[in-house]
C-alpha cells in the first residue's frame, strides 16, 4: 500500500516536472514548447512501449533461462548458458538489424506497418533476457539453502518450496537490479530509430532535421531528449534501488 | 510401552569417502525425550537429517510408526511433515512475519484455510510465549525469539516427533535460558522429541536415555543418571569433563 503510494507520487512528480517545464518554457519560448511537445507526443509512446515489452519479455525469458541454469538438467544448463553468452556478446543493433531485415518473413502474421516495431521488441527482450537470467539467478544463489531446507521439513515439495519461500525471496533480493536493468532497457530503446522507428530519440533527431537552418536547434532537442531520458530513469531507479535495499537490510536479507 | 514413534536401524552413510554414520540404531517411544550428545563431527546432525530424510541415508532402515521410510513408494513429503525439525540457525522465512512463518506449512502442506491456519499458529506461538510478536520479521527479533518461533512452526504442524539439531549453539548464553525453558515445556506436556544438545541440565531435567555418539556408533547410551554418576569409557568420561568445564561449575574453569 505504501509502496504503492509512494510510486503514484513519484509518477506525478515526474508529471509535474515534464508539465512544470513545458510551462516555462511556453510562457518563455513558445517555438521551445512546441518542440519539447513534439519530441514527448511523438516519440514517447513507442519509447514507453518498447520498454514495457523488453523488460516484459526478459523478465518471462529470463526466469525460466536462471531457472534451467540453476535447477535444469545438463543439458538445460546449457543451452542457457550458451545463450547467455551468444545475446550478452551481440551488439542490441545488430540483433535489431537481424530481425528487422536479416531475416526475411519472421513476422509473417504482422502487418508490415508494425514489423520493424516487432523487430526492436523482440531484440530488446531477448537480450534483456541474456541480463535478466543473471540478475535472477544470483538472486535464487543467494537465498540461504537453510530456507529451502525449512520449507522440506515442513513437508512442502521442492516446487512449492520454490513458490512460496525461495522465489518471493529471490524476486525481493533481485529489484534493485532489476530497477537498473530498466534503466538500460529503456535507454537501449533509442536504438531502434536505427530503423526509422519514432521513439523519443528519433523524434528529437528529426525534429532538428526539419529546421536545417537553425543548428543551434540540434543543442536544444538534445538537451530535452537528455532531461526527458534522466526523467525517466533516475527516479525510479532511485526509489527501486535505494529503497528495496534499504527494506532489504532491514528484513535481513542479501548481505551487506 | 507401545510400539516406537521412530525406530532406526542400523543406519550408514557417508559423503564421499567421508563415513559419517557406521550403522546406529535406537528406538524413540511415544513420549520419550531423547537426547543426543558427542564431539563435533560424530555424525549427530547427520542422523538427524536421516530421519527425516533430508540426507537420505546409504543403508539401513527407518521407521515413522512402523512405516519404513527407506520404501521407494512412500511419500516423503507427507512422512517429513510429520517429523518436525528444528535447526541450529533457525532458519526462519525472512520474508514472512512470525505469525506467517508458523502458519505457511499448516496452510501450503496441511491445506488449512488461512483463517484456521492462523488461529493454529497463533495457539502455536502462545505456547512458545511469543504471541505478542507475531507481527514482527525474523530479523526483528532476537536469537532466542527466533528459534522460539522456530519451535512453534515445527509444534503447530503437531508432528509425531520433533528433532531439535543444536537449537541454542547459536545463541547468545544469555538468550538460552528461554529457549531450554520452552522446549522443558513442551518435553512435560508430552512432545516426543529426539534433542542434539550439550545442554546436560536440559537432558537431566526431562530426557529418558542419552545416546553418545562417536566416530558415527552410539558409543555409549543410558539415563541421565547413569551418564552422571559412572560413564564406563574413557571417551565420554573425558568429553563430559570437557562439557562440565564450559558449561559447568567455576570452580573447574579457576583450575584451569
């Protein structure tokens, strides 16, 4: 409830901190409003949908990857580790350029116009993936094996040993990790107006395209792209990060 | 006297070219108190963790009320929610209050309501005089309270017997006093309890035979009395000295 509470104020201050600059900067330089408001209407939705999928997507992919890493058969253990090491060692463009245009027909069931969209997603969630899986596994290794152990001697099956006392542990130790993961999703998306997609990055870039004969134009668009990005990042990577560690030392929980 | 609660015959095992355990019996009986006591590495927690098959043994049997827990068909995790297990370092959920630690078995293994089940844990955490910290996390509460409530997950699954592997060799002397105090009780009002402990003023209060265990054999067994007033081998002889020593009247440590 708190929580909660706490995350809705943060979501509104970052509001208020977007809304309160667009006032300034409308009462003072309405040509700079308009582009402030052009690079957040236009771009920040895919942004945002990007990162959602990304994280979204690694999270599933990177559960089940440190799940078959640390419980799997040797062979599981492999194929998960050896795709740890193959999406952890490819640059993120080049897997968006694989599945936007190096593999012709894999989004055959979509419509053209959302294919290199499905591209970017689907590049982003497996490479988060690859990250994802480390951050969970070190946080299912850094559950106390006594815990596991308890949840035996009760009588509960590995499985619901998992369930209820290893995972909810584990999920616990890793959000501060996985606060900062977001951090790198959600910059890492800007990579796909690599591909002519209009996120944040590229609206900002062509808004700067268009007024050619203002360069001092470029500056600016990218002073708001950066203050739009760190809006996004550091509050929330501040209230995960800080605070989960925090109520983590307090429960007792992952060391230090 | 009935027929055993547990009854272990001739067990073995042994972790790699380590013997642990070279083939020990006994029988435990409705009721009984049994205390467990020798050097480090005599196989005392080891035996603990083969009855109730955490560590299966290699050879030997084992019997919960005349089932044979070493048959391939039965289900373990049923047999292990009849035995509770206390543990040296507590191991309570750290993610879960107190009252939540002592009620997660009754309600994910014994599949009670979460009403019933929290009224079971609460009588449970009474018994163990720790009600009133029922709200608290594990590492809000001292080494004591903790393994109290420790005691109280293991009684509130009211097992056929409960085995207590070393509860106060982690405690602080001053916090064991309580702890003993709670498993005094428990032992009068008629818990059968296998105990592995040093506490020698616990094991004369309520224990009914004392079994030393050396190099993983029961090198010598009898009541309270009998360990007292005349051990016949050298090797208790000189293991009591030492336990009188530390835990024991200052006038032997001033000797010294």
């Amino acid at each position: 409830m708190k929580r909660c509470f706490l995350l809705i104020t943060i979501i509104l201050l970052i509001g208020i901190a977007i809304i309160s600059l667009g006032i300034i900067s409308y009462i003072f330089f309405p040509f700079l409003f308009n582009i402030f408001i052009y690079i957040l209407v236009s771009g920040l939705p895919h942004t945002l949908l990007l990162t959602s999928i990304g994280l979204l997507g690694g999270f599933v992919l990177g559960i089940s990857l440190a799940l078959m890493r640390i419980y799997g058969s040797k062979e599981l253990q492999w194929i998960s580790s050896g795709y740890e090491k193959l999406f952890r060692g490819v640059p993120l463009l080049v897997l968006i350029y694989i599945f936007a245009f190096g593999i012709p027909g894999i989004f055959w069931f979509i419509s053209p116009l959302d294919r290199s969209l499905a591209a970017v997603m689907l590049a982003l969630a497996l490479r988060s993936g690859a990250y994802q899986s480390q951050i969970f596994r070190g946080a299912i290794l850094s559950v106390n094996l006594g815990q596991m152990e308890a949840a035996r001697s009760l009588g509960m099956n590995q499985i619901q040993g998992f369930r209820h006392i290893v995972m909810p542990q584990a999920l616990r130790l890793a959000i501060p990790s996985w606060s900062n993961e977001y951090a790198v999703v959600i910059k890492d998306t800007s990579f796909a107006s690599g591909i002519g997609i209009l996120e944040l990055t590229k609206s900002a870039y062509r808004i700067s395209v268009i007024y050619r004969e203002i360069p001092e134009l470029w500056t600016l668009s990218m002073v708001f792209l950066t203050i739009i990005y760190f809006l996004f990042t550091y509050p929330i990577t501040r209230f995960f990060g800080e605070r989960q560690t925090k109520k983590l030392k307090d429960l007792g929980m992952g060391g230090g | 006297m009935g027929k055993p609660v547990i009854s272990v015959v001739d067990i073995w095992k042994s972790y790699n070219d380590l013997n642990v355990l070279n083939g020990v019996s006994f029988e435990l009986m409705e009721k009984e108190v049994k205390v467990i006591f020798g050097p480090s590495g005599s196989g005392k927690s080891t035996l603990l963790r083969c009855i109730n098959m955490l560590n299966p043994p290699d050879k030997g049997e084992i019997y919960l009320r005349g089932q044979n827990l070493m048959d391939s068909d039965v289900d373990l995790n049923k047999i292990r929610s009849r035995i509770g297990m206390v543990f040296q370092h507590f191991n309570l959920f750290t993610h879960l209050k107190a009252i939540d630690n002592v009620s997660i078995g009754l309600r994910r293994v014994k599949g009670l309501s979460k009403e019933e089940a929290h009224e079971k844990a609460l009588m449970a955490l009474k018994s163990v005089k720790m009600a009133e910290w029922a709200d608290h996390y594990p590492a809000q509460l001292s080494g004591g309270q903790q393994q109290r409530v420790g005691i109280a997950r293991a009684l509130a699954m009211e097992p056929d017997v409960i085995l207590f592997d070393e509860p106060t060799s982690a405690l602080d002397p001053e916090l064991i006093g309580e702890v003993l105090q709670v498993m005094l009780d428990i032992a009068k009002s008629g818990t059968t309890m296998i105990v592995v402990t040093h506490e020698l003023g616990f094991a004369k209060a309520v224990s009914s035979e004392m079994i030393f265990l050396g190099e993983g054999v029961i090198l010598e067994r009898g009541t309270p009395e009998h360990f007292f007033t005349s051990p016949e081998s050298e090797r208790v002889k000189k293991f009591l000295k030492q336990l009188e020593v530390l835990y024991g009247s200052h006038e032997e440590l001033l000797k010294l």
